[in-house]
C-alpha cells in the first residue's frame, strides 16, 4: 500500500464533496479520487448550468409579465455564447471554492479513475491507496434510449447545450422527467420549435395530477408541443436534419428536426472492483441502507449510484455524504428518504415532496387533500403568476403532512418549507397556524394546509 487514510471518497461531485468535508471535519485524513472534474455532474454538467440556463429563460418569460406593467423591451436578442461563457465563468470560481475548501482541510485529491481492490483498498493511477472506510460516490452515466437510430449523430443528450454555438430550429425532445422538460423550455425561449414526446401519457407521470396538468397546460401555451403515448419511434436520417416517425394513438405521425435530445441515466455501477468486496449490483444500483451502508462492510455508498434515475437529485446526494460521513466517524445518522425533495427549474417551477394522495392511498393511508390556487394569492396576482397552486396532502387520523406538492413562481424555494414540515412531522393545523409573510406565494402553504382542514380562509 502506497498511502494510507481514514477515508477514502471516490468521485468529487455533490455526494462526494459533502462526504470528504463532513468526514475532515470530524477529524479523517480524507482522500478524493475524482476522474474527471471536480464538482462532478451537478456543478459541470447537470444542476449549475442547466439550473443558469432556466434563469435566463424564465428572464426571457418574465419579459411578457413587463409588458403587461408598462415595460417594454422592444428588441429582444438573444446570445448563446455569451450564456455559455458566464456559464463557464460561475463553473470555474465555483470549482475554485471546492479546491480552496479542500486546502484549507488538507483534503488529498488525486486524479485518475478508482477501482475497489478488496476491502478498504483502492486502486488508483497504479497507485494502491486504503482506508479504514471507503465512500463511494460515483454517480450516474448516460444511456441510450430504446429507439431506432438512437446512435445516429443528431440524437443527442443535454451535454450538447453547454457548448454548441447554435441551437436546433426544430427539436424533439423525447422522454419525460425534469430535466427534459427543463430543456424542452429553454430550447423554446430562445426560439427552437419544441415537441415534447413521451410514451406515458404525462411528462412527470409520477407527480401529483393536479401539478402536471398545469404544467403540461402552461408549456403548450409557452409554444411547446406535447406528444403523449407515442409508440415506436423510429428516427431515420434525411438529407437536412431526421425524420422522426412514431405512432400516436394509432396514427402514424412525422416530424422532420434538427435535433433528438434524450436525457436518461442510470447509476455507474460498471468496472468499479465491486466483485472484489462482494457487492452485487442485480438491482442497477449499489444498495445501502438508511446509514448509507453497502452489503461489504466499510464501504458506504451516496448519491445517484445508490437509486434508480428518479431518485437523482443533487441535494440527495449531499445529504446522503453527510450521514455517510458521520457514520463512518463514529456518529449514528440515518438519512430521511420522507424529506427527499424533487425539483424543476422551469417557468412555472415545479416542486414536490412525498407521497402524492394516490401514493398515500395506495400505502393504505386515509388521505384527506387540501390545494390553494395561486390565482387566489395577493402575490400570485400582484406578479401575473397566478397559474400555480399548493396541494398538501395528510394523513386524516393524526393530520400528519404526507406530501406537499406545488407548481408556480419560486415553488423549488418554496419546498423547502413543505421537507421541514415533513421533516419535523407537522400536522396539518400546525402548518395552517404558521403566520408566512404577506404578500408571499408561501402564504398559499398555510393556506393549502388549512383548506384540507375544511378552514380555507381566502378561498371561495
Ligand atoms: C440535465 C441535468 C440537470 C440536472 N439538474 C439538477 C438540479 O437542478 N438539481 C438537482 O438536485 N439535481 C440535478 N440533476 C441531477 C444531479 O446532477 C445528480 O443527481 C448529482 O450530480 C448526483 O451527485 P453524485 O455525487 O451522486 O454524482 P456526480 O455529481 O455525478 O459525481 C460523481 C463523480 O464521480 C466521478 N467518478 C465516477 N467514477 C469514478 C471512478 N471510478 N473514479 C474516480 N472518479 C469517478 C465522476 O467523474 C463525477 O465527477 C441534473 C441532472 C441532469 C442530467
């Protein structure tokens, strides 16, 4: 063995920044094994840019609600570069801040791919390092969608956008989940003509009815075309651009893009040594329990490796680094998977955590819902942004909160609110007493919560 550590984290992203800082600060000599860059997915390639990109389009959105209060732009351009290179900018000063909080810690990052050799021992660059325990946090890879021609070069997925200097006229964006519906918006803004293909009959066919009717409503009014239950698709070259053909409801139905965008990943469980500490990866993923465990003993695994795609968030992965962490350095921590908030950064945003009323009945729940429509809110219709709502969902016995779920204006803050109601297992009468700040969308919380108490306040 070359070196030696108390912990070992493999992978520099949202999982495994948390996991080495919170492991340091309990007193580990930590090493990082990154491949690729630091800060992973999420800072390079997933939530900063692509989180950067729907600021600028809900920027291009808000110019409409200007309008209707007397401000008019009348010329509007729009540069791919120049968001590209503030992208880029926020990256590396954001990478910087990662770099100067692992010198400060004496964190060791070493380059190069890791791959498990037997327990506590890691091999990296020809390197044997160990540990008295290892923190996977490798994170997702790409996969291809099943369709014909899904290896052509105009079928791409969302890392085409960090540096192409042009967008696509026309574009399919094909499957639902939030980032494709993230992307589907921006191509939009900045003036592709979008259709949004799935085969479910909803774009976030997991997430509560009411939320995904409006978004689905609000993106058709944006100009974007929604495909639902489409079958077969085939994607075959043309001399500009593809063909996409695909079967609607039993009709035959073409469209000639630019551009397929796919966005589907899956957790990277290949070529780690994973055999050599005897973890088996049946399910797709590396399974760990609530302390963040894997089946081998020292060896703890955080983030989109441990769960399927929906499951892939960046603050999940944080979170989970940090109870890793803090068990790995004595302490006893299980992570809440009730308080895992899903988010998209669209216009209007969409958030949610928990059950969904079908989801708690399903569970054997008495579930009672209550919703406030954000058309009823002071703040909603002071800012034109009146076409979200909150729904909450409870369990009727106790009253315990079992899901808030929320489309509109700022919702992704918002949640935040409804996780620590889950969190701290509020009842539906301690959440409708909470004073939220006039005028705010979050007052639409409170009121949410009261509504299914049957004492809706502003409601008719
Ligand atoms: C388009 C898009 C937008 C997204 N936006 C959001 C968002 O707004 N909010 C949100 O919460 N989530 C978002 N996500 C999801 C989020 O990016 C991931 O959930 C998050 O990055 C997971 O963190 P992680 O630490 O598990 O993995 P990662 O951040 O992917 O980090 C894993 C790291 O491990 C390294 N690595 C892999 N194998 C090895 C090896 N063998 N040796 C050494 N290093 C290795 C990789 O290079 C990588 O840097 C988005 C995803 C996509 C696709």
């Amino acid at each position: 063995v070359d070196e030696n550590y108390d912990v070992i984290v493999i992978g520099g992203g949202a999982g495994g920044v948390a996991a080495s800082i919170r492991s340091s600060q309990l007193g580990a000599k930590v090493a990082v094994v990154e491949e690729n860059k630091l800060g992973g997915f999420c800072m390079n390639s997933g939530c900063v840019p692509f989180g950067h990109m729907m600021v600028a389009s809900r920027i291009l959105g808000d110019l409409a609600v200007a309008k209707e209060m007397g401000i008019v732009c009348s010329s509007v351009s729009k540069d791919v570069a120049t968001l590209q290179n503030r992208q880029k900018e926020l990256i590396a000063f954001m990478q910087q801040g990662v770099r100067t909080l692992f010198g400060k810690r004496k964190i060791a990052l070493i380059a190069g791919r890791a791959r498990l050799s037997g327990a506590g021992r890691v091999e990296v660059g020809g390197k044997s390092i160990s540990a008295k325990a290892v923190i996977l946090a490798v994170g997702a890879q790409w996969v291809k969608s099943d369709f014909v021609g899904n290896d052509l070069p105009e079928v791409v997925h969302s890392g085409y956008f960090l540096t192409a200097k042009d967008l696509p006229t026309r574009c399919l964006v094909y499957g639902g989940g939030p980032w494709s519906v993230e992307v589907a918006q921006y191509l939009n803004r900045f003036g592709s003509q979008v259709w949004l293909v799935t085969q479910e009959e909803s774009v976030l066919p997991e997430e509560s009815k009411a939320v995904c009717s409006r978004l689905a409503k609000a993106l058709q009014t944006q100009g974007i075309s929604l495909i639902a239950g489409s079958r077969d698709l085939t994607v075959r070259k043309k001399s500009k651009g593809v063909e996409a053909v695909m079967m609607v409801k039993d009709e035959e139905q073409s469209l000639q893009v630019d551009r397929v965008i796919t966005i589907r990943r899956t957790a990277a469980v290949m070529d780690l040594g994973l055999e050599t500490v005897g973890v088996n990866v049946k399910a797709g993923f590396v399974q760990v329990n609530e302390r963040m465990e894997t089946e081998s003993k020292g060896l703890y695994a955080i983030g989109d490796i441990t769960g399927p795609e929906k499951r892939h968030y960046s603050h999940i992965a944080s979170a989970e680094g940090v109870v890793a962490a803090e068990n790995v350095m004595g302490l006893s921590r299980v992570f809440d998977e009730r308080a895992a908030a899903r988010i998209i950064f669209t216009s209007p945003q969409v958030a949610s955590v928990g059950l969904t009323g079908k989801e708690a009945k399903s569970m054997g729940y008495e579930a009672v819902t209550g919703a406030a429509p954000l058309s009823m809110n002071t703040f909603g219709m002071m800012t034109a942004q009146t076409e979200g709502l909150v729904e909450v969902v409870a369990d009727k016995r106790y009253g315990e909160i079992l899901g808030v779920h929320m489309i509109g204006h700022s919702a992704c803050e918002m949640i935040g609110q409804a996780v620590l109601a889950i969190q701290q297992e509020m009842t539906l009468e301690e959440l409708g007493q909470i004073p939220f700040p006039h005028p705010t969308l979050s007052e639409s919380v409170a009121e949410a919560a009261r509504d299914a108490l049957g004492a809706a306040i502003y409601l008719p």
